[in-house]
C-alpha cells in the first residue's frame, strides 16, 4: 500500500488519498491526519480500490493545503506541550 500511495500521492500532491480495503477506508502519511476532513465539501479527494481503480472527487475549492498546514501546526504545538 505505501508504494501505491507514494505513486498517486506524486501524480496527485493536493488530493487526499484514500484507499478502500475490506469496505474501510485507509490511509498513511501525512494524509492520515486529513482523513477526518473528508466529509467536508472542500476538500479534494481520490479514492483506489483494490484493482486500483480509482474515483476522483473534485471540491470547487481545494482546502488541502490548509487543513494540512493546520494540521502541521496543530501537531507543533501538541509536541511543544507534552
């Protein structure tokens, strides 16, 4: 699964990638901290199943540079605090 994710994650940097194992939804990297935002309506994700087919869900704005960089800064201070 990582040498897939690192293959779509190159071919699609700001997307969220999702990968559906065992009818579950799955994911590693840095997009593991994103996946909570999925159910919002503006963010870009795709989704691979285990064919590697895949569906490409398209926001009319793309928030995933800011929920990841919300993200980063979110991890920073919890680093900072314990």
């Amino acid at each position: 699964m990582k040498n897939r994710y690192i293959f779509f994650k190159k071919l699609f940097p700001n997307y969220l990638i999702i990968f559906i194992k065992d009818n579950k939804y799955k994911t590693i990297g840095i997009d593991l901290n994103l996946l909570k935002y999925r159910t919002l309506e503006d963010i870009s994700y795709i989704i691979v199943d285990e064919q590697n087919k895949i569906e490409i869900y398209e926001a009319k704005v793309n928030n995933y540079p800011f929920y990841l960089y919300q993200e980063f800064l979110l991890n920073l201070i919890e680093g900072i605090i314990r």
